[in-house]
C-alpha cells in the first residue's frame, strides 16, 4: 500500500489483508479526513481492479444505487419500431441495453478483475436504505423482474465508510471486519506530508505536523483531519513557504478550519502566543 | 489451526460477550479463519487479527485491549500500539451533557433503581401502589422518550413503491408501460407513492411483587407510549391478566392511574406468567399478525408451570413479527436469566434485553422497528 502514497500501519493493513482474504466487507470508522476513503482507493489500484463508488446520503434510494431504466431511450425505441408484437416490443425495451446500471449494480455485473465497491458514508443514508445493503450485501444477487436474477461473477471487494453521524445497525456491524483510524501520530503524519507534498521542506513539514498536532488537542468545532493538513501543506508549498510563522498561519488559517467560531478560537491563541511550534516572525 | 488455539479463542469470544460485546457465533468462526489466514505467533498480528474480527464499533477498543492483554498473557511485543480510544467521545459525552440536563435525569434514576431488587412473592399482595412518588421531572423524561419511540415507529414511507391513483412520482415505468397499447404514445400517465410500512405493538407487563420496584416507570412508560402512539395494546398480568389498552388513553397521567388500579386486582400478587400469556393467545387471537412486535415486559419469576410459559411464547413467536422479552434484572450486574420461567422463555426470544433505567429503555427503538 505504501508504494501507492498511503502510509498505513499494521492495523489498517491486517484489516485489509483479513477483509479480502476472509471475503467479507470492511467496515471504516473514524473522523472526518483521516483516510478512510483512500483505503479502497488504494486498496483498487493494488489489487488492479476498478473502483465502483457509491456515496450515500440521506433519501438515497434503489433507483439511484441499484439500476433504473433508461426512460427516454426506451421511448425513442418504441418510437422506431413500430412493428412487432406488443409482448415482444416489451421484451426489448426492458432489456439489458435499455438498463441504467447504478454503482451496486455495476460491482455486481463487472466483468474482468473483481473490483472494489466503495459504499461511502453509508452513516448518511436512512435506516431503510441500510437493510436494502445488507440484502445485496449478503449474496450479491439482484432480482430485476423484467430480467430476472442477476449474479455476480466475482465477488467485488467492499469498503464501506461511516463517519457516525448515527449509529449504525448491529446485523450491518456483523456483516462487516471493523477498522477504527484513529487521527495519525506525528511521526506517522509527518510521513503522509513528506509522501503526497513532495516539494515540502523538512522544517516546514515538521512545524506543520507539530502545529495541527496542538490544534487537535484544543477544543473546535471542526478539528482539521489529515486531508486539511495535506490541503495546507500543498498551499504552503504553492506560496514558496519554508517555515511557519505567525502572519503566514493567519493567512492560510482557511486551509484548515472550516468553522468561523474556530477561527475566532485559534486567532485568539494564535494572539495570545499561546500556540507552539512556532518561529518568531521575521524581521 | 491446532485445536489449542481453537478452544482459547472461543473461550476468549465468550469473555467478549462477558464483557458486553456483542457476538454471535459467526463471529466466533470468522475469528478462527482470520487466525488460519495470519501468523499467530506474531503477538501483534494475532491481536490486530482478532481485533477486525470481534470488535465492531469503537467504543468496545478498549475492552478489547485490556482483555486481550490479561487473556492471552504475557506483555505484549515492543512496537504495539496504545489501546485506540477515540478522541472525541469525551467531549462528545461533555457537550451532550451540557446541552441537556436529560443525562443527568438518567443517571439519578439510575441511581434510584439500584435501590434493591426484590425476589419472588408468592401470593402476598401488596395492596395498590402509590405511582405518584415519581417527580416531575422524571415523568417528563419517561414521557420525552416515549414520544421519540412513538415518532420512529409511526407509519414511515418504506423502500418499496406501490401504483396510487395520485401519487408523489410519475412513474415512468408503468407510464410506458401502457403507453405499448397506445404505439409509443404516451395517453395516460400512471403515478406511484411509496408503502407505508406500520409497526403495531402489543405490550405485556408483569406488575407482580418482584417486578415493584420498575412498574412505576414502566407504567409511566406505557402510558406515554400509549398515547403517542395510537397503534399499541397495552396489558397487564400478575395472577391474571387484563387489557388497559382504553384506561391508559386518558389526557391526564393520574386519572389513567386511577382507572387502572380500579380496573386490576391483583397488583403485586404473585406471577403466572404462562396462564396470563396463554389467556392472551386465547382472548385476543387476532391481536398478532407479522407486522407486530410484541413485548413482555418480565423479571422471569414464574409461579406456574414453566412448560405452559414456553408454549405461550412459541405461539406468540410463530404469530408476531418479533417477540422482545425486556428484563429489568438483566440490568444488574451478575444476574444469569437462570429462573425457570427464564429457561423456558429464552428458546422463544427474539430480543433479551435489559429494561432497568431509561438509558435501556432509550435502546428499546431498535428493536421496535420492524
């Protein structure tokens, strides 16, 4: 996993390595922007296969996840022929060409490498939705009447990614392998900096783990995850910076806090000398 | 995998469920094939192994970490990580507890059933309680709580769609599927709306002696229930059994008391649980229909014989979509659901829950829901 830019520890990777092996889902938790979604991105790159997305959200239904027909085209088709029975018109409108397939679909009909079906935020989508999942994530077959049922081939391997925005159901949890990522230690964070901001200076990669570090542990209503890290580095980097200070912090506070209550929290630390790690401003 | 292994895994499972996690069998099993897949004899692969595998939310981590610890002796390999407590889930408790004061309500009924748990009565009545010991605050929690169940398990739109005369959607598929009659030309236009999915609840609660000290809520309980929710049947039973379905449907908590204790007899007798269930089974027959949930609300004391007990609850298991069994002695620590009326009960369960304090009654949602 390494090689394809993820830092991982051997948590992640026996989770990932058991989830596979074991052939069953994998179910992430952990607060926002900790790499949770990048484990089945990484996870389709090493295993060659395609990633299948579906990000849920709330009334988020079958015709969106599973498969819809194509409406108009099938008009259009009635339109030309207009010959043939009307069973046997109908027997090909409502046929595989005429199917939109929805991502739960698409996994389960793809041909080739099995690939890796990324269920994303599965906490925003309702109850209703939840046992839907489990049913086509227990044998991954899909009854469409006009059709019939439809088996998958392969097995695709499934991540699913819950930022407990409510608890999910226990028959779901029994279903999956559990992985809980935990916000990264510095030593583990300074890697992911140094690895997806090539061009960062060492002090300024390590001033600016050592700082997020400090924010983490201050009381915010959004506290910045490893994406806001990545996000500020990268902006650093763009504005040439080599190191941090404090004006160059309050410029670029934006890259990092997405709440305007904790911009006024850290301005007021920041004011106050109170935040380590950092240089004084040059002259 | 050598057999060793196999056996201290299981035993280690059921410390697990000891503790509070939540497994079954297949978790058991997808332990000894993750062990099968891994080198067991790296420490730290053995624990991150059974970790994926046993733990299922974050909050069970830590009881995971320190068992395993004690279980599978010996220190732990240099190079572990700490025990993975979520950051967050402190403030997350701080906050919460300071935007309500319903967590402290909680705790302090918690505190006042703790009191004593009182054993079988045989036939000592003990006259009619006084329900009006509750304050206010309390009975507005209860009432809070019920209200939420109530709201949850109201007819809410399921997955499904069915065809209405006038629905919320076109749909297009019916749609075009009758526009085939008419050569592709679209002459009607067919709606649908999604089905209604209605949960009906039918609550059995024992009020004999043994169960004294929790009636008092768990009437509270009901009454709210029963009034925030139109599609419940409440009954009662000691020694007999009575339906206060009608007298729990009145504006004013008190009167409902009232009528209640008029209407019942045998409060705080002794319990047959069995004769009042098969009562209901033959009294009202048409009550149970798949989309039930019932709940019996019961420490397990039975007097009777135990056998008609677990023919009652088969018979209600086979008739109503889930059968829920709420103990409040199941709260306490170290009680064993060893009572022969328990024995009897448990084959028939769908749910076994804990019913002592809001916080399992707070639970109770989830398994309402059909």
């Amino acid at each position: 996993m390494e090689r394809q830019g993820y830092v991982t520890d051997r948590a992640v990777a026996t989770a990932v390595f058991l989830a596979t092996s074991l052939g069953k889902p994998l179910l992430v938790e952990g607060h926002p922007g900790v790499g949770k979604t990048e484990i089945a991105k990484v996870l389709a790159t090493v295993q060659e296969g395609d990633l299948i997305r579906l990000q849920c959200y709330e009334g988020l239904d079958a015709t969106t996840a599973l498969y819809e027909w194509n409406y108009p085209k099938q008009l259009l088709h009635i339109r030309m022929e207009e010959q043939g029975s009307v069973a046997a018109r109908e027997a090909a409108i409502f046929s595989e060409p005429f199917l939109l397939k929805r991502p739960l679909l698409q996994a389960i009909t793809h041909r080739g490498r099995p690939p890796v079906l990324l269920i994303d935020e599965v906490d925003r989508a309702d109850e209703e939705f939840e046992a839907f999942l489990l049913e086509v994530l227990s044998d991954f077959q899909v009854t469409i009447p006009e059709i019939g049922t439809v088996r998958a081939a392969a097995r695709p391997a499934v991540v699913l990614t819950s930022n407990r925005a409510r608890d999910l159901s226990d028959a779901l949890r029994r279903r999956c392998l559990y992985l809980w990522i935990d916000y990264p230690s510095l030593e583990k964070e300074l890697r992911i900096v140094r690895m997806r901001v090539p061009g960062i200076e060492e002090r300024l990669a390590r001033e600016l783990t050592a700082f997020m570090h400090s924010l983490r542990r201050m009381k915010l209503v959004k506290v910045p995850g490893v994406a806001e890290s990545l996000d500020w580095a990268q902006a650093l980097v763009t504005l040439h910076a080599t190191h941090l200070d404090e004006s160059l912090v309050r410029e670029t506070l934006g890259c990092f806090l997405k709440d305007e209550a904790d911009l006024r929290t850290v301005t007021a630390r920041l004011e106050a000398g109170e935040l380590p790690a950092l240089s004084a401003p040059l002259g | 995998m050598s057999a060793d292994l196999l056996e201290h895994t299981g035993r280690f499972c059921r410390r697990l469920r000891a503790e509070g996690l939540r497994l079954g069998p297949g978790d058991t099993l997808d332990a000894a094939r993750a062990l099968d897949a891994v080198d067991v004899l790296d420490r730290e692969e053995l624990r991150l192994s059974l970790r994926s595998t046993l733990v299922k939310r974050a909050e069970d981590l830590p009881v995971f970490d320190a068992l395993f610890d004690s279980f599978w002796g010996g220190s732990v390999a240099a190079g572990r990580n700490p025990p993975v407590i979520p950051p967050g889930e402190e403030e997350e408790k701080e906050s919460r507890a300071a935007a309500s004061t319903r967590h402290r309500r909680e705790r302090s009924m918690e505190g006042l059933e703790e009191l004593r748990v009182p054993g079988p009565s045989s036939h000592e009545a003990l006259g009619r309680q006084d329900f009006a010991t509750f304050g206010e605050e309390e009975l507005r929690a209860v009432t809070a709580l019920a209200r939420r169940i109530a709201r949850r398990l109201s007819a809410r739109p399921g997955r499904r769609w069915k065809q209405a005369r006038r629905g919320e959607q076109v749909s297009l598929r019916r749609t075009l599927r009758d526009a085939m009659k008419t050569g592709g030309e679209l002459a009607t236009l067919s709606y649908r709306e999604r089905k209604l999915r209605r949960t009906r609840l039918v609550i059995l609660a024992d009020v004999s002696g043994s169960m004294d000290l929790y009636a008092r809520l768990l009437l509270q309980f009901l009454y709210a229930l029963q009034n925030a929710f139109a599609r419940v049947e409440t009954f009662v039973f000691a020694t007999r059994l009575s339906r206060v379905t009608d007298e729990l449907r009145v504006p004013e908590y008190r009167t409902a008391l009232a009528e209640l204790s008029a209407r019942v007899q045998d409060w705080s007798g002794g319990t047959r649980i069995g004769e009042s269930l098969a009562t209901f089974l033959a009294d009202w027959p048409r009550l149970l229909d798949r989309r039930t949930v019932t709940v019996v609300l019961s420490d397990g004391w039975e007097t009777g014989d135990p056998e008609v007990l677990g023919e009652a609850l088969a018979t209600i298991h086979r008739r109503s979509g889930r059968l829920v069994w709420l103990n409040p002695l199941l709260g306490s620590a170290g009680y064993e659901p060893l009572t022969r009326g328990m024995q009897a009960a448990l084959p028939h369960l769908d749910v076994f829950a804990p019913a002592n304090d809001l916080a399992s009654l707070e639970q109770l949602a989830r398994h309402l829901m059909l």
